[in-house]
C-alpha cells in the first residue's frame, strides 16, 4: 500500500483530466510524431493508469505501454479496463527509490509521471534528470502541485492551513525530504541545466460548488496535514474544517488548486540524434 487508495486516484482523474495543460499536451503529440507510428511509452508511478487514458489518444497508432509502480493493488487496476486495438500495457512492480534506472532500460521513446515530482527529493529529482538525460528520452510530468490554493469565499484561516500543508508537502513520502510545491520549478530548471528545452503551463483544478466529494476529501486531507506539521492547533483546524464544510454545504465553495503540468525534450536535430542512435529505441523529438 502506497497510501494513495484506488477510489481517490479515481475521484481525481476527471479533474486532471480537465485540468491537463493543453499547450503542454500539444507538444508530447507533436514530439511523439517523430517517433513514426509505434512507440514505447514508460509511465513512472502510474497509479490507476490516468496518464495512459489521458495521453494515448493523442501518441501514434501503436503503442508499448510500461505502467510501473510499487503498489501492487494499484497495478493491478491500472489499464484493467477494455484493450485499446494498438495499445499493448505491460505492469511492472518497481520500487522507484530503488530500482529507478532499470523502470527505464529497453526500447523506451517517452517517460512519463502524473502528480510524482511533489512527491520526490531533490537527490532524486537529480538522479531521474540524470537518468533521462542519458538516455536522451523526452519526460511529460503533469499535475504538478505548487503550492497555490484559492478559495471563494474566504475564511480567515484559510491561509495559515494551507502555509501549514505546504509545509507537510515537503515531508518525506518515501524519496526523502519532497519537494513539495518547488517540484515543477526544481524539474524545469534541472531539465534545462541538462541541455533540454522545457514548455510548461498551468494545469490547475477548478473545484466548482457541485464538486462536493472532491472538495470534501481536499477539506479534510488539508485539516489533517495542518494539524498533524504542528503549525495550526488542532481547534482552530476542526474550526476552520466546520466552516468550509459548512459553506460547501450551502453550495457556496469554490477552490482553485495550483498544478504545473511540464514537457522535456532534448535539443538536437533528428539527424543527430539518429546518428548516434543504434540501439532498438530511439527517442522521440
Ligand atoms: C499521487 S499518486 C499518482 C498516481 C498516478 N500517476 C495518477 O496521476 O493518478 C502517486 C503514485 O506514486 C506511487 N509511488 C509512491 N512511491 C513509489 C515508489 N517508491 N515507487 C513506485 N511508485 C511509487 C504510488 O503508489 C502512487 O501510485
């Protein structure tokens, strides 16, 4: 068990999916062009699979999918729905703090990660950008989180709880002390020192007063996180809990939440690239 449950993963997609950065979308399928009408796609920390029902209808024709993770009961239900003619998923548990370089040997166009580098360590985030880089592969990661929370109307504690979770962000969960809300930030500028060329946008979560489940699991993982990092006290987050629940009950809450989705390429001409180039995988771009 990662402490990601299926029912949330599922609860979240259709917001991630709304909330994918169009631009930043637009610029994996016109890479992904380049890679002919197959290619081989890696999705690290896939979860239920939402990276793959989010990208493969924009990647070419044919397509290998390796969905890695190392919860099993997730993996077990990622892509576990209807096969897609063309698209080929493989599941593969991987423990990415330890066996990061082996997820992504083999014939691999394409890395991909939703909602993972708010998750990570800098040493980590260096050892992936290292790992990727060497391999001249492109990496997608969206859903981002970075920090930003704005909610309608207001509530006097709204900013303290939210410093306050910003705070837990950058506990460790499991990679060593997270990133947090500088996970996008830290991504793009390592891609660059890399030599990549990076596009990035917003991809943020609009939370509508109908979005009652979504915003009451937000509510309470966000009272949690507060109380738990020490920097609100536990009456002033139940309070500040009974009055957004109260508001989201009179269908008066809105909450916007900050997401930065992000596309690495490697700069190179084609020519060069399959120049050197004569392994069985060639990377997109
Ligand atoms: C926030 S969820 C995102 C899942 C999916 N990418 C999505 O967008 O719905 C984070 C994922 O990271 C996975 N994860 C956490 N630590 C991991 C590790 N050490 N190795 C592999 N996967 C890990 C969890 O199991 C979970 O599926």
């Amino acid at each position: 068990m990662s402490g990601f449950s299926a029912e949330w993963l599922a609860r979240r997609e259709p917001y991630d999916g709304r909330a994918r950065n169009r631009d930043v979308l637009e610029s994996v399928a016109a890479a992904a062009v380049t890679a002919g009408d197959a290619i081989g796609v890696v999705d690290l920390a896939c979860g239920i699979g939402s990276t793959l029902r989010a990208l493969a209808p924009r990647l070419p024709p044919r397509q290998d999918w390796r969905l890695v993770d190392n919860d099993l009961s997730l993996l077990a239900r990622a892509a576990a729905g209807k096969a897609v003619p063309g698209v080929a998923v493989t599941r593969i548990p991987v423990d990415l703090t330890r066996d990061l370089e082996a997820a992504l040997d083999g014939p691999v166009n394409l890395v991909t990660a939703s909602a993972l580098l708010d998750l990570v360590s800098a040493d980590w985030l260096e050892r992936l950008v290292t790992e990727v880089a060497a391999r001249r592969l492109p990496f997608y990661a969206a859903l981002n989180y970075d920090g930003r929370v704005v909610f309608d109307p207001v509530d006097p504690l709204d900013s303290a709880v939210i410093a306050a979770v910003n705070l837990h962000q950058q506990t460790d969960k499991g990679f060593g002390p997270a990133l947090g809300p500088r996970a996008a930030e830290a991504a793009i500028a390592a891609f660059e020192r890399a030599g990549y060329a990076v596009v990035h946008g917003r991809s943020d979560w609009q939370l509508l007063p109908r979005d009652r489940d979504i915003q009451r699991d937000m509510l309470a993982g966000w009272a949690g996180a507060a109380r738990e990092i020490g920097a609100v006290s536990l009456p002033d987050a139940a309070a500040w809990l009974t009055r957004r629940r109260d508001l989201l009950a009179a269908g008066r809450s809105t909450i916007t939440v900050g997401h930065v989705d992000i596309f690495a390429r490697p700069i190179g001409t084609r020519a060069a690239e399959r120049s050197q180039s004569k392994s069985t995988s060639s990377p997109i771009g």
